[in-house]
C-alpha cells in the first residue's frame, strides 16, 4: 500500500522557484561585484608611490565546506604607506613578483583601499602596479576580465529569472496517468 501523498502543483511550484532562487541571488550578487570592480578608474583608487622595502610570504587560511586551504601570499610593503600589498599563489601577478628582486626599487600602485583585507592587514585589490619599469597588474587588463565576468554572471541571473518566471506562470494541468477508456460495445 502506497502512503506516499503527492505534492499539489502550487507546492512543487513554491519548491522550484526556492531552488532556483539561490543560484539566481549568487550569480546576481557576483554580477554586481565584477560590475563594481570593473568600473574602478585611477581617480577612485588609492594611490602609493614610494620604494619596496619587503617582500615576504604569508599563509591565507580560508575555510571550505570540508576542509580548511591554505594559499601562500606574497606580499609587498613599500616605503611611505601602512598597507601592505598581497597576491595570491597562481595569480599572474603572484608569478611574476616571485622571479623579481623589487627591494629598493620604486614602485607605484593603485589599490582599493576600502576593500576586505587578509591576515596581518594585507589587502588584495591590487588594480595597478608598477615596479620600476616593469608593468606587474594593469587596470586595463583586470577591467576587461571584469567585464566578461560581469556579463557571465548576470546572464547566468537573467536565465535563471527566465526559468524562474516560467515556473510560475506555468498553467495547472492535470498530471493524470489514468488512461481513458474507450467502450468498444457500440
């Protein structure tokens, strides 16, 4: 005997349009992030100029759903500022600052100095460095991968409003499996 009840259609709607509001709000969330981030000129950045004094490597934790990650960090003070300056391991940035002997050279960077900083104060908004002569982050190379990441994300958002609407407004129909019988007495 079969205790099973079966869901109503406005309860598997209710349920559909919960499962996709989730990814929706995530994929909404990250577009206006890259949107934000993309839009960021000189005029809105802090801006240091001055030599590097250290660069030294730190450990940033962060913690997954199972297990907990450490990535190394490199990091750049420079003379005449309190911030400090990271790039995470397989950051282009990472690389190229880890074959490079920067002390004593003059660096100038443009940064947000308003943005969520790691261990020990360091921030990773990095949008323009230069060491001496030599082109580490560009500002026009991180806007136009913002860019495409904005335009992924909310077209991810868009779909999913899509679907979500078309859920909704799904008409009721019947979700009958019961064949209809055809009398073959006349």
């Amino acid at each position: 005997m079969n205790r099973h009840k079966k869901l109503s259609f406005t309860a598997k709607k209710i349920i559909s349009v919960a499962v996709i509001s989730l990814p929706f709000s995530f994929f909404s969330y990250m577009g206006i992030l890259t949107v934000i981030r993309g839009s960021k000129t000189f005029d809105k950045l802090n801006h240091v100029q001055g030599q590097v004094t250290d660069v030294r490597q730190i450990k940033h934790k962060y913690s997954t759903k199972f297990k907990t990650v450490y990535k190394d960090v490199l990091v750049l003070t420079v003379d005449g500022t309190s911030d400090e300056f990271g790039f995470m391991e397989g950051n282009d940035a990472y690389e190229k600052l880890s074959s490079f002997r920067e002390i004593g050279k003059t660096a100038e960077i443009y940064y947000d100095g308003s943005g969520k900083r790691i261990e020990q104060g360091v921030t990773l908004h990095t949008f323009d460095l230069k060491i001496g002569n030599y082109q580490i982050v560009n500002i026009a190379d991180i806007k136009r991968s913002e860019r495409v990441g904005s335009i992924l994300f909310i077209s991810g958002a868009l779909i999913l409003l899509i679907l979500g609407i078309a859920v909704i407004r799904k008409k009721d129909q019947p979700q009958s499996n019961d064949a209809i019988a055809i009398d073959d007495d006349e």
